[in-house]
C-alpha cells in the first residue's frame, strides 16, 4: 500500500498561462484556474469552455499519450468525452506532453450522486464502447490481464480487511472465488478501465460525461461493468443497468470480481492519504453485498 502517490512536479497557474501563450496563443486571452488534481494529472479550466490536462508524474506519460491519439477513434458514445483538441510539448521548465481538452459540464458523481432511473444510461455508454478494438489499440497490463493476475495481492487486501473491518462479506469472498473461477475472456473490445466514481460526471442527477481515460484499452469488459457497481448508488439502478448490458453469468462474475479489486484497493490506498478514495472503495464494496 502507497496511496495517492506524490507529484513529481510543480504547476501553478502561471506555469500553465505560460505555455498557453508560446505554444497555443489563440487561447492566451481565456482566464485560467486550478480544479484539481488525481492520481495522475493536474486539471485546469481554460475559460469556459475548455481545460487543460497536464501529467503530474512521468509513470502518467503513456496515459495522456493514449488520450491524445484514441479517444477520437473510439465508436461513437452517447456522452461527451474529453477528446483533444490541442497538444502541447515541454516549456519552462515543465517536461512532458499536455492537452486541452473541452469543458464538460458536471460534478464527479461522488459529490453529485446519480437519480435511480440512470443505470439504462450506463448500460447504453458502456454498450456503445464495448466494441472490436483495432489490433495496435494500446494494452494496459493493469486492466487487460484476467483477474487471476491480482489473486494474490488482492486476495491479501481482502484478510487484512476482514480482520479490521466488517466490509468483507461471506458473500464478497465468494464473489471472489467465484470471479477467479469463471472463464477467462478471450475479448478485444475496446475499455475504459477506471470507471469509478471521480471518472464519471452527473449534471441534476443525470449522466453527463466520462473522464479520465488514461486507462483505456482492449480487453474483456468487466473492469467496466464493474461500474455498476462502482457508480450507481441506488439498487433499482443497478438491477436495471444489468438488465440493459446482459451479461452472461462469467462476465457477471468478473465484473463482480473486478468490483472487488477496485472497491478494496481503493479503500485501503485511500486510507493513507485520500479519504475520498476510501469512501468510494467502501461505497462499491456495501453495495456489492447489498446485490449478493
């Protein structure tokens, strides 16, 4: 367990007017302020309308590449996504790649929970996305390997959660055992692979956009089914949002494995150094149980 690992750089709004005006100076006009900052990137907004992406870490570089050549090649999606419209390169001390990208309109859904009537919605984005990845889409090891890959390290999680907490659930350890014998999938369609609930964004209780897509890649979708879990907070949404996606029974089993792994890993990582990393961990695990 690390947490939220520290920023290897520092940018302020200064910095990032700076390289607005060498290198996009149609922009240079808009105000710019700091949003905040996630697991790898800093977010600035850039008038109204836009923001701008900047890594803050170098572990974070193959993501902001991958966003900037794929998302515009992704299928069509019923939500907006925050595909590039500008790239940007090192300057005044900063030494990576950056984007602007559009504004999207919304609050994480952690802060602004979704209505009961949207796991529909969820289900017809993540149809929509899950589609035949073309062969040189990107691959990430940490989504696009089969669960048994984490039986160890999460299954290390899981005892040294039982033994402090009651989130561990006889059901949650058979959904477990469960996920780790279901079939391997076979699958390249194309993924999020951080569906969680600082990623997606709700506008008065509805869906309203899918950030952070450093992640993305091929592979089975149950990382990203794993959202129904990880997202909706009402059961009814939950049930419908299944009843919508139809998985067949081992695709169901993964994703529940799936939202094992990240409901514990993020509650024990977010208890080092980000509370709200916990609460979203033990959101997805209590409600997990609750469908069980």
């Amino acid at each position: 367990m690390a947490g939220t690992p520290a920023a290897e750089v520092s940018v302020g709004t200064g910095l990032v007017r700076a390289l607005i005006s060498d290198q996009h100076p149609s922009y240079a006009h808009l105000p710019v302020r700091f949003i905040g900052e996630g697991w790898d990137n800093f977010t600035f907004r850039l008038g109204d309308d836009l923001a701008v992406r900047l890594p803050r870490r170098e572990e974070a570089l193959g993501c902001i590449a991958s966003e900037q050549r794929w998302l515009g090649k992704l299928p069509p999606l019923p939500l907006p996504i925050p595909i590039p419209i500008a790239t940007g390169g090192p300057g005044h001390g900063f030494p990576w790649p950056w984007s602007i990208v559009p504004w999207i309109t919304g609050a994480p859904v952690d802060q602004a929970p979704l209505n009961a009537d949207q796991g529909p919605a969820l289900a017809a984005f993540l149809k929509a996305l899950h589609q035949p990845a073309p062969h040189d889409a990107p691959f990430n090891p940490w989504r696009g390997n089969p669960l048994e890959t984490r039986r160890q390290g999460i299954g290390e999680r899981l005892s040294r959660m039982r033994a402090c907490t009651d989130l561990v659930t006889p059901s949650i350890q058979r959904a477990w055992s469960e996920a780790l014998a279901a079939p391997i999938s076979g699958l390249r369609l194309w993924m999020h692979g951080d569906l969680h609930e600082q990623n997606v964004l709700s506008h008065e209780g509805r869906l309203a956009g899918v950030i952070d897509w450093g992640d993305m890649g091929y592979g089975d979708p149950s990382p990203d089914l794993a959202a129904v879990w990880g997202v909706l907070a009402h059961a009814y949404a939950r049930k419908e949002a299944l009843a919508a996606y139809a998985p067949d029974d081992d695709l169901l089993a993964r994703a529940r494995g799936w939202a094992i792994a990240f409901g514990t890993t993020l509650y024990e990582n977010g208890k080092i150094n980000d509370p709200s990393h916990a609460a979203i961990g033990e959101a997805t695990l209590h409600r997990l149980a609750e469908d069980l």
